[in-house]
C-alpha cells in the first residue's frame, strides 16, 4: 500500500545512494556519506562495483548492531574491508533483516556483459510498513523485474550499463508502482535530459519523483584513472622498447 510518508522517508543522496528512514534506517549502495552520522540498522549492498561498494563510506554509517547484507559472491571483500560477516543472499529468497522484510530480485544485465546473470548480483523489495518499495540495482528488463510487485520503485535510467529511460518507464509500466524514483543518471549516464525523457514515457497513472541530487559525475574518475593507466603503461612500454634496442 502506499504511503505518502515512507516516500518522503527516501532520500536519494547521490548516484544509486539511498537511504529510508523511518522506525529503522536503511541504506542502500552508500556512496557520498556527509558526516558519520552511524545511524545504518541495516546496509545493503546490489553488487560490488566501485559505485555501489564503498567501504569508507559505509564505515561512516556502521554501528555495532548494524546488519549489513549482500550478494553471496561480495561475502569475503564485505570481511575484508567492513571486518563484519554479512548476510549473504542470493536471487529469489525472503528473509528478514534489523526486523525489515526483505525479498531478492536477480539484477542483471541481458547482452551487455556488464552485470551478468551468473553473478546472481541483486535487487532487493523492502516492505516498510505496508509499503513495498523495488530497488532493483543495476538491470535490464527482464522476466525477473517484470515479475515484481510494488508500491514505490527505483529503477535505473541511465542507460550505458542499466536499463535507459525508455526501457525503465518500460518496466514501471509494466510493474505500475505508484511512484518512481529514476537513479543511476548524471554526466555520461544519460545526461540532464533523462529524467524528462524517462518522465515523457510513463503512463500517466504512475507518479516520477525527480530527485535532483541522484545527478552525478561518478563516472568521470573512473575515465581519467583508466587513461592515467593507459599512459602510464605505454610510457612504461616505450621505455623497456628503447632500453632492449639500445642492447642491439
């Protein structure tokens, strides 16, 4: 069912961050933490891309009660790096955590090989009170998504490595929550113009829910590391060239 109230709970702090607030406060994917606040009751994780996994952030939320959860495949790296055993999960399951119900949905990529089936990477349907609210991570549309059941959904738009505008207000379509928060968009991902895009698409009963702080720049670092590693390898590359003819 929903409600107005848990919708205005959601905050969307930055890229795919979000937190529910509430009786129990959940985090999902945080990324961007201002401050320690360490308020999490229970951190979940959709997959473990530099984007979605941040240890120093969620560092900023834990608590010593804090559960945190997570696909099975990210149990060691969560070890690793929150020194915290997670709940691992995988596709498919209904469980409970900090007292929250908690269902798994498989988010994957179709073709691309960016997020692939085997991974059994996740998205995860809350229940908060009586409202169901469909995080779906990092998705297609498939048979999975399409099978889901809720109330508030926040759903990918920006195309590249998710699903793109057309293709999410697809899926709402077909799901037909009552609200829809679009995350997963800013520069490179979609551009400033694909929350309207995603908007213009939707049938008219579903409500879009613009949050303007889900708008990013996450990807740029991740360009300029990679082609600060390109040059550097070939710097590296014309050196030892020079230094093995310098042998002849």
């Amino acid at each position: 069912m929903f409600n107005q109230n848990v919708l205005e709970q959601i905050d969307v702090t930055y890229h795919s961050s979000i937190r529910i607030g509430g009786e129990k406060v959940i985090y999902i994917d945080p990324l961007h933490i201002s401050g320690a606040p360490h308020d999490a009751d229970l951190i979940l994780f959709t997959h473990p891309h530099f984007d979605h996994f941040s240890p120093r952030d969620a560092k900023k939320l834990m608590k010593e009660s804090t559960v945190i959860a997570a696909p099975k495949c990210m149990a060691f790296m969560i070890l690793l790096t929150l020194q915290k055993k997670s709940v691992a999960l995988k596709p498919g399951e209904s469980t409970e955590l900090a007292g929250i119900p908690v269902r798994t949905v498989a988010a994957y990529n179709r073709i691309k090989p960016n997020h692939m089936k085997l991974m059994k990477w996740l998205g995860y349907i809350l229940t908060v009170g009586e409202t169901e609210i469909y995080v779906s991570g990092d998705t297609d549309v498939t048979d999975e998504s399409r099978a889901v059941s809720c109330d508030i959904a926040l759903l990918p738009i920006g195309g590249k490595y998710t699903m793109n505008p057309e293709q999410a207000a697809l899926l709402a379509n077909t799901i037909a929550p009552h609200t829809v928060i679009p995350v997963h968009y800013g520069r490179l991902l979609g551009g400033t113009e694909a929350p309207e895009r995603f908007r213009s698409a939707l049938n008219p009963g579903i409500q879009a829910d613009i949050r303007p702080a889900v708008y990013s720049n996450v990807l740029i670092p991740m360009y300029i590391r990679a082609a600060l590693t390109g040059l550097l390898a070939a710097a590296v590359f014309t050196v030892l060239y020079l230094k093995l003819r310098g042998l002849h």
